[in-house]
C-alpha cells in the first residue's frame, strides 16, 4: 500500500464499497486516518512504514 499510495487504496476501496454495499467491503478506518494525516506512502515519506530521503 505504501508503493501505491493510501490516497490511491482508498480511492480503490471506496469505489468497491460503493458499489457492492456490503460492510465486508467498507475501507478500514485506518487508512481514512492515515489519508487525513497526509500519511500516503512513499511519495510523503510516510504510511505504515517511515522512508528517509
């Protein structure tokens, strides 16, 4: 997900829950907040793992 990009995977993941509206679907809460942290991955220097430049 880091190489991706959270903005990205949530992106994706809010697509799928949209259209199937099942709960198993629903993003993770987790990735709603590292999205609104600005935690995105590697192109921020962050996400689930730090990266230095």
């Amino acid at each position: 997900a880091d190489l991706i990009g959270m903005d990205t995977i949530s992106y994706i993941a809010n697509a799928i829950y949209e259209e199937l509206k099942d709960p198993l679907y629903a993003p993770p809460i987790i990735l709603k907040k590292m999205v609104a942290a600005g935690w995105l991955g590697r192109k921020t220097g962050r996400g689930f793992y730090e990266y230095k430049k």
